[in-house]
C-alpha cells in the first residue's frame, strides 16, 4: 500500500454553517480545509445541522474525506480549500 499517511485535525463547527480543519501530509505540509454543512448532511449523513452530528458523521466519514484532502491539498496554498459533496464521491482508485 503506497497511500501517503495524512493526519487530520478536530474539526471545528464555525457559525452553524461550515466545518473546518486542517491536514498534514508528509511532501505537503499543512492545509486548511472547509465543509460546508449541507454537505455533511447530504453526503455524510448527519441527522441534523447540531454540532455533535456533523462531528458524529465527519469522524465516521473520515475515509472519505481523506481522499478528497489527498486529490484537493494544493502546496502553499493559504485560505481554506472549499470541499464540495462531488470531492467526497469521488470513489478511490
């Protein structure tokens, strides 16, 4: 398996509306990510817009968004790259 290891941060819920986090990968350094919350409604499968679901369904859909960081980590950039659902149904090669 040559996947490159990438580590991800808590997520943190800002405004009701969007989460954020960051995530590490050897060669690239860090990022800064967004989800919007509609998005881990839709795709992820919250119950809710509350805090603890989105949380809930970004833990449990962490495979996916680790795909979606290692297509979308762009090196040096610096305003949070906006995840979209269709990053996050891309299926894995």
């Amino acid at each position: 398996m040559n996947q490159p290891h990438i580590e991800i941060s808590r997520p943190t819920v800002m405004g009701g509306q969007t989460v954020f986090f960051s995530a590490f990968g050897f060669g690239w350094g860090y990022c800064s990510f967004a989800l919007p919350v509609e998005v881990i409604c839709e795709v992820l499968g919250a119950a809710n817009t509350s805090a603890k679901q989105l949380i809930l369904a970004f833990e449990l859909g962490k495979r996916r968004i680790l795909h979606a960081v290692e297509n979308r980590a762009i090196l040096g950039h610096v305003e949070p790259i906006l995840l979209l659902a269709a990053d996050l149904r891309r299926e894995s090669k």
